[in-house]
C-alpha cells in the first residue's frame, strides 16, 4: 500500500449541510488502529473489574 488513503463524505439532514474528507497515510492507519486496539482492550477491563466488585 503507497501512498495516502483519501475518503470523502457529504452529509445533508433537514436543513444542515456537513462535508468532510480525510486522508490518511499507512504509518497513520497503524496508528489509529493500535489506538482502537487499545481502547477497547482498556475498556473490557473495566467492565470486567465493575463485574468482579459486585
């Protein structure tokens, strides 16, 4: 994979217009995936200690 990853979006809801784009590198994807990885690992130990304490 070379190169940015590019995505675009156009969102339009009653009266409201949003448009977004976004470009992102592989070093960047990596990034954000290791982030998501890591949030929900940290979350189910939460969930898991709030069940341990009952």
């Amino acid at each position: 994979m070379r190169g940015a990853q590019r995505t675009a979006l156009s969102l339009e809801v009653g009266g409201s217009h949003f448009d977004a784009e976004v470009m992102v590198t592989p070093a960047g994807l990596l990034a954000i995936g290791a982030l998501v990885s890591s949030i929900l690992l940290a979350s189910a130990v939460i969930v898991r200690a709030a069940r341990a304490s009952r």
